[in-house]
C-alpha cells in the first residue's frame, strides 16, 4: 500500500500537496472565483445605498415641511 501511495505520488507530483489546504486551481476556476468575489462585494454596496437611499429620503421628509 506504501509502495502504490509512492508512486501516485511520484506521479503526480506537487499537485498533492499545494500547500496550506488550497487547491491547485485551473485560471479559468481563479477567474470564476475572482469574479464571484466581486459579485458579492457588488451585491453588498448595492445593499447599503438602497438602505441609504431610505435614511436620506426620512431626513428629507423631516425638513420638507410636509
């Protein structure tokens, strides 16, 4: 069993053990995963103006004098 772990490991060579339990990643997997990212971050700024626009739009209400 040693012997067949050896070889596979031979055979594959550092792409076992990439480091720090992150994979080896295609650029195409990086670029999906960069990309996310940047939705997420997008979706999260989209979040805080809608709330913006609703605490700028009571204060705007409170002087108006309606």
């Amino acid at each position: 069993m040693v012997r067949r772990w050896a070889k596979e490991h031979d055979e594959a060579g550092n792409r076992n053990f990439p480091g720090n339990g992150k994979q080896d990643l295609t650029p195409e997997q990086k670029e999906i995963q960069e990309l996310e990212k940047a939705l997420q971050q997008a979706e999260m700024e989209i979040k805080i103006l809608k709330k913006a626009v609703i605490i700028f739009s009571k204060e705007d209400n409170k002087y108006s004098g309606s």
